[in-house]
C-alpha cells in the first residue's frame, strides 16, 4: 500500500465521543481503538480535538452543468462540497439539457467520477424537459451507470396530480422516491417573497404558504394511496410542518428536507431589496423558522440539504424583480446545523447532525457507501471538524462559483479541517488535496 491510501488518525472524538485513533487502509476503516499502534510507517494525522462524523451527503445540490458552466461546474461544486465536509451530493435535474435521459445522467456521474472529489449523484427529472407533460424515461436513468434513485423537477412543481400520481407509482420498482419542489404556480404567479404584511409594505408580490402546504397534503394523499416513497424538498412553513407530521403519524412513507437558510434566515431581510436574500421557498417568518429547527430536532423533517443554487454573478446582481432566485450553501450547511443543533450552552448535539447531515440523507437516496458511521469495515468517508474554530464568510473566497451567499461576513462556528472518501483524503488543512 502506497502512503496516500493508508492513515492513522490520532485522537479524533467519534460524534464528539471519547477520543480513539482510526487506522485506514483500502478505502475502509480498517480498525478503530485507543492508542493504536502500527508498525509500518504510514502517514498520521493529528486529529486530537477534532470531532469525527461520516462524510456530509446533499440530496439538493444545483452544479449547473451541463448548460451554465459560468455559474459553477461539476468541478468547482464539488470543491465547495468537499470543503464543507461533502463525500456525497445529489446533483439536481434543473439543467441545460435537463437531466432527463440515462445519457445525460451517466454524463453528469462521469465528469463527477473524474473529479473524483464528491461522489456525484445525479437527480433525474420526472418529466421530460421539466415541462410537467410526461414523464421521463425514469427506468432508463434508473438502470444506467449513475443509478438514479431520486427523481425531481426542484425549481418547478409537478403540478399534475395524474402525473405525480404515475410517477410515484413507477419508481417503487426500484425503490426510488419523487423529491417534490412542492409550489402549486397557480398561487405563485410573479411571487417574489413570503406572502404577508411585509409584502404588502414592500410591495413585492406574495407566495403564500398555502402554495406549498395544499401540494404537500396533496402530495401526501398520493403517496399513501399508491404506496409509494416521497420527499419534500425545502419545507418553509410551520403549516407543511403539521402537514408532514400527520402524514407520519399515519404511517405515509414521506421525508422532508429544509435548507440552511430556511432554519436561520426570515423575511424581513428583503426589506434591504438585496437579491441576495430571493429564493424560492422565499424566507418565511421567525414562527416558520422556529417549527423547523423544533421539526428537525424531533425527527418530523428528516434532514439537512443544502438547495445550493449558485448563479452568475448578472443573474443576481440585479433588481429584486429580475435576480434569479437561490442561494449557495455547501461551505456553510455544517456550520448552520451546528448553530441550529446545539443547546445554546455550547453543546452540541453531533449524533443528531450525524443523523440530518449523511445518515439519512443516504438513506433517502438510497447510497450504501454513504452515512454508515465511524465503523470497523465501513467506508473511510467521513470529515473532522474543528470545533473550536469558526469561519468568517467572505464570498471572494468561497470555492464554489456563485457569490450569491447571504451569509457574508458572519462568523460561523465550526471549521472541516478534512475530507477523506474512501480513504482518500479530498481535503487536508482545510485546503482542496487537488
Ligand atoms: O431558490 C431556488 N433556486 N429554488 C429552487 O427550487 C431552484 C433553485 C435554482 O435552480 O436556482
Ligand atoms: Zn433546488
């Protein structure tokens, strides 16, 4: 074995466990104990005071290649991702071919796999184009190379209840699941934010939580009725939260996501009229904000996913009206769901961000490499935090392309000091290892 695939690692604390050192050897954990002592002479790393947790993995990343390669790349996505802890990110369908086709899909996996930084999963759309007429050839993605599991048109509805009906019902065949961008456009026309008093006063027009809350309960229904496996993507309202705890309590196979920016940001930022706070879900009220961190602490929202959305910098630099919606959130999601998941005295809940982070999201995405934990014989995926140390967001500096960011200048607690995927490790001192 050459140096590179093989490590000691000293003194990590496993989910911010007592410290153990792990040996990794062939891409596996090959061994973990207290003061483990090897013969050979292999690389070591000091990991004392970092906290260990499996590799981060994103079931909502938006890498806009094919088509906007300005924007960001697989490439430089994966950069962000790696740094934030990331051995695994699903890339979205929303691009340009749209990612429709087992070609397009095998496409993306490839130019991910020659990266080799993050494992690159693509999403593939339900309908074709994401024109919400018919649906894609969703066997086809499924079987190709890239082995598509999650299927969405995130960006846009499947507004079809016949149509999300079949779709729901075709992917049980391979255990796959329908990541529903739950808007109902029939109350969203022209929306540029929350729908409220602040709306009003700014005079921006409204997407109202109702929106997403009635394609939701819809969406619930349906997925009852045939059977089937749906995710929520972006929950932003304390609405879709009751929603999505009723569907649970009545043993309906749905997961939900929320974002970074929706468990930390409100509305009122738009009273800057900086483009940089536009997304969709827009940024709701604090109550909102509250139900979801309480509904990812009891388990009601499932995870973390990031919805990072770079965009080019004329795309959002730009009047509110005409500035692209989203938000980029790969280098920062960590940092978020440490500030969201600790109790305020400074403990931190990490098994619980374990759990939102990568175990999981890997299980929705039905990933086996992913999300096992720190255990003899699993995949050597995993990140060491620091802690200890916090990141002051400076959009020049970030990996990813878009500067889009709403968290410029805030210190965030928390700092990945490495990467390894499969034993290899991707991020090393905080730096890129390629
Ligand atoms: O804000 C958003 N941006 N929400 C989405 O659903 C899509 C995304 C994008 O593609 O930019
Ligand atoms: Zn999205």
């Amino acid at each position: 074995m050459t140096a590179q695939t093989e490590w000691l690692i000293k003194g990590l604390r496993p989910l911010g466990n007592d410290p153990v050192d792990l040996h990794v050897k062939d891409g596996v954990i090959a061994a973990i104990g207290q003061d483990l002592v090897l013969d050979n002479d292999i690389q070591t790393l000091d990991a004392t005071g970092l906290v260990g947790l499996p590799g981060l993995v994103d079931l909502h990343t938006h890498l806009r290649e094919p088509g906007r390669e300005d924007a960001e790349t697989i490439e430089t996505g994966s950069r962000a991702a790696a740094l934030g802890g990331y051995t695994a990110v699903h890339a979205m369908a929303n691009t340009d071919p749209v990612a429709d086709t087992a070609g397009v899909v095998e496409q993306v996996w490839n130019i991910g796999r020659h990266v080799g930084l993050v494992d690159v999963i693509p999403v593939g759309a339900v309908t074709t184009g994401l024109k919400g007429e018919r649906l894609a050839e969703l066997g086809a993605m499924a079987d190709s190379a890239a082995r598509v599991r999650v299927f969405s048109d995130d960006g846009i509805c499947v507004g079809d209840p016949g149509l999300m009906r079949r779709a729901l019902e075709y992917v049980k065949a391979f255990d796959g699941v329908i990541a529903q961008h739950a808007e109902d456009a029939r109350l969203t026309g022209g929306a540029q934010m929350n729908e409220g008093v602040l709306s009003g006063k700014l005079g921006l027009a409204g997407w109202p939580s109702v929106a997403e809350e009635s394609i939701i309960a819809r969406d619930c229904l349906l997925a009852q009725h045939v059977g089937s496996r749906l995710h929520v993507c972006h929950v932003s309202t304390a609405g879709s939260v009751e929603l999505i705890r009723w569907a649970k309590s009545k043993g309906i196979n749905v997961t939900a996501e929320v974002t970074p920016h929706h468990l930390l940001l409100t509305e009122d930022l738009a009273e800057s009229y900086d483009p940089v706070y536009k997304v969709n879900p827009p940024l709701r009220r604090g109550e909102d904000v509250d139900a979801l961190r309480e509904a990812l602490r009891d388990g009601t929202i499932d995870i973390i996913a990031t919805d990072h959305a770079p965009h080019a910098v004329e795309d959002k630099e730009c009047e509110w009206a005409y500035a692209r919606p989203g938000m980029v959130g790969l280098e920062q999601a960590l940092s978020i769901a440490i500030m969201t998941l600790s109790d305020g005295n400074g403990a931190v809940d990490w098994e619980s961000i374990a759990r939102v982070t990568s175990i999981d999201p890997a299980r929705i995405g039905q990933l086996t490499e992913h999300g096992q934990g720190l255990m003899t014989g699993a995949p050597a995926s995993f990140v060491l935090v620091d802690p200890a140390q916090s990141q002051t967001v400076d959009p020049a500096r970030l990996a990813s392309k878009g500067r889009n960011t709403p968290y410029a200048g805030l210190e965030l607690p928390g700092k990945v000091v490495a990467t390894f995927l499969r034993g290899t490790p991707t991020v090393l001192d905080g730096k890129v290892t390629k």
